[in-house]
C-alpha cells in the first residue's frame, strides 16, 4: 500500500467524520457550475459586503482579495475582523498568515493544478448548492478561471438515525 493512499483514506475519514459530527453525511461525489454553489452570509459585515449582489464566490471577500490584491487591509482582512469573538480572537497576526496561505494555495494550484485524490479534497456543498467546506479552495479556483468543479454533495443526517 502506498503512503499516498494512506493519506488519502485518512483525509476521507476524518472529513467524514467532521461531517457526522456537524450533523452530515456524504451523498455523492459530483462536478457542478462554481457559480451554482451559494455562500453562506455569517455575519452583518458580509451582507453589508454584498450590498444587493449575488451571494457566489465571485462576491466573496476571499475571491475579491485574490483577484484584486491592495496594500494594507485587504477585503479578506476586514471579514476576518469581523468576526472576532471569544472564541476565536483573530489577531492580526494570525488573519495576516489566513491571508498569506490563500495566496500559497491559489499559487498550488495554479501551479499543480487541483487535483482530487479523495472525497476530502473536494468542495463539499449541501444539495442546495449552500457551501460547507472549501471556501479558500473555491476562492482560488474561481480566481484562477475555473468554471467547473468537483464537489461533493452532502445532505443532513435523519434525527433518527444512529452515530
């Protein structure tokens, strides 16, 4: 057994995992329009954000920051701002080093290209198109002029239904 299939199959399982634990659980691997994929709005500040806009990717602080990089405070930065709280404090330091990794992600990509070697690597998305997981993925994608990508396509677990 290679080592690259060891890694796989743990991402696979601990992304599943991760799902259970949210309450989810993986329906089908599928490719799917990027701009069908709908992003959920966590807070004021992004809505704020949207003024009237679609809610895709192509409206997202992330996407934004990627395809229009500035000096000083980035879209990106200011979401993040947004949503400091108790439990996660966000300093500026650690949005700083959120912001550097999307870029060395869009950089991966376009370099490697995306590839999907498990369920994990993949975006994962409700039936409705609403995004769980991946939004930097998504980010670079759309960014880097993808208009197609893998999914996978989760739905909620039945109440009835054991762990």
């Amino acid at each position: 057994m290679s080592l690259e299939f060891l890694d796989s199959f743990k991402r696979s399982y601990h992304f599943r995992q991760k799902m259970l634990w949210r309450g989810l659980e993986v329906l089908r691997p599928d490719e799917w329009p990027i701009n069908n994929i709908i992003l959920p709005i966590p807070n004021d500040w992004w809505e704020n954000w949207l003024q009237g806009r679609e809610n895709t990717i192509y409206n997202s602080p992330h996407y934004y920051t990627l395809v229009h990089p500035i000096d000083g405070k980035s879209a990106y930065y200011y979401w993040q701002l947004s949503i400091r709280g108790i439990d996660h404090p966000r300093p500026d330091e650690w949005i700083r080093g959120m912001e550097a990794r999307l870029f060395r992600l869009r950089t991966n990509i376009s370099t490697f290209g995306y590839k999907c070697k498990c369920v994990a690597d993949r975006i994962a998305v409700m039936e409705d198109g609403l995004l769980v997981d991946g939004g930097h993925r998504l980010a670079c994608l759309a960014a880097l002029g993808y208009t197609r990508i893998p999914v996978v396509i989760l739905k909620e677990r039945h109440a009835n239904h054991k762990r």
